[in-house]
C-alpha cells in the first residue's frame, strides 16, 4: 500500500458505515487504495468472531468487504468523473444489489486481500467486479450494482 | 415465535458462526423458527454499530443475517429429508453463493423481519430464497444456493 490517504478517508472521512466508515469505532473501517491499471486494492484482517462456524471466514462478513470494497471503487470512479453527491445524499451512488460467489474457503486468521475494478459506468448506475485473494488464489468472487442517489423531497 | 428451541439451537448449538452461532457471544445469534406453510421466521434486531453510512441496516449485515437464515432453512429441509452431516463435516450444506437485491432502506433501530422458504432440493444441493421485511414492506431480498458438504480426505 501507498503512503496516502485511502479512498474512505478521502472521499467520506464522516460515514459511520460498519464496513468502511472511518468514523464507526466498531466497523472493520476497511481502507482501499487506487493500485495498478485501474484496480483498487484493500486488505482485510478478520476479527476473531468472524467465524463461518468451521473455522473459516464468515459469507456474511465476506459479503460486507466486497460490498464495502465496491463501494470504494464506484465512489472513486464518481470522483474521477465529476459525479458527486447530490444535496441531501452523502454518497453519489447506492447499493442495489450484490451477487457474491465463494469459490473457496476463506482464512480466518489471515490477512486477506480485496481487488476490485469497475465494470460499466453511466452516470445513473455503475457496476463493480470484487475479489477476496489469499495465498494466490479467489476466495470469493462478487459483482455489485450501485445506483445514483437522488434523494426525493 | 414459539416457545420452542431455534433451528440454531437445535440442529447446530456448538457452531460459532458469526452470523448464527448459539456459542459465538460476539456474533449476531440469529434465532429462526418454523412458521406457517414452510416459511421459516426470523426476528433480528441491528446493533447501534450497523449503520449503512446513512442511518440505516448495513447491507453487508443485511446480507449476513440473510445468508444465515437461509442455512437455517436449507439445514432445516436436509433434516427433514434425513440428510445429515457426513463425517468430518459440521453441516451437511455450505453456501456456495447469495445473491441481494436492496429494494428500500432497511431500519437501523427496529426488530426486522426475515422470512425464508425453499425453492429447490435434492441431495446435492438446495436453493432458499430469503426476505428481509419491516413495516408490511420487503427491504431486501436473496437468493442462497447451498450444496453438499463432502469433507475430502
């Protein structure tokens, strides 16, 4: 990782998010950098709770770093391309939908790593591929769907 | 609910799963229970901490709470139909994939509502489609596919 700031502490310093909010004392506070050729990278240590219930790392709290980590991606996307939050929104897209694969078992003692690129981009809807590596294999896999958020009167 | 021990605490008390593990004292403990028809019930209530950034249910918690309550359907019918953890094994189904779909915002300070049913089962795998609701209205909804649990030697 780079000696900067993550995209969550510059882009949403505030959010009280449990994945990734920088402010939620008890959230995972998951940090993700810009990496190489458009990947943004994050690495995740599991809390000791965070059991699958054989040994392994949870699906639910695998479902919330790839969630988490996407959002990191979309968000860093909309920044890049002007879209920024509308008054009354605290972000510029929301989640609508994440349909998340586990291919292998997942560590629960190890640092993991977290890969995500953005798929398709407009400026109503994104779409981001995620990733959880270790020891040089998928663990799981996701694609998540975010929308615009346009806050009603 | 019924004064009646939890498919958790029936089927698999000694698991320490995050989600649903009746011994992880760190973990969420959802407790799901047979209903009318099939359905399988759930009552969750968040904690302060689950915030999804904005005030609301953290769709990676919406998406653990959903994932273990499909494992409580899905490990409910295996029992039903007598298939049991081979051995080596401590469940006779793990998730292979969940697909969410957010429909509205789900509360943060309010006991939701899960309901599960089954969509498809033979002895190799099993589908469990899983709502989260409040207020008389769906939150968010998955589709979990599980298979056998084969320990390899």
């Amino acid at each position: 990782m780079r000696d900067e700031l993550s995209i969550q502490d510059r882009l949403y310093p505030d959010l009280p998010c449990f994945g990734c909010g920088p402010v939620n004392e008890r959230g995972l506070r998951l940090k993700s950098y810009p990496g190489d050729d458009g990947e943004i990278v994050a690495r995740f240590t599991p809390w000791p709770e965070h059991d699958n219930g054989t040994g392994f790392l949870n699906g639910g709290i695998i479902a919330t770093v790839l969630d988490c980590h996407s959002a990191a991606v979309v968000t860093h996307a909309a920044d890049e391309r002007g879209l920024h939050a509308f008054e009354g929104a605290l972000l510029p897209f929301l989640t609508a939908g994440i349909d998340v694969r586990y291919r292998r078992p997942s560590p629960l003692r190890e640092t993991v790593t977290l890969r995500g690129r953005l798929l398709e981009a407009d400026e109503s809807r994104m779409t981001a591929a995620v990733e959880l590596w270790w020891d040089g294999k998928v663990r799981a896999e996701a694609t998540a769907l975010w929308k615009r958020w346009r806050p009603r009167d």
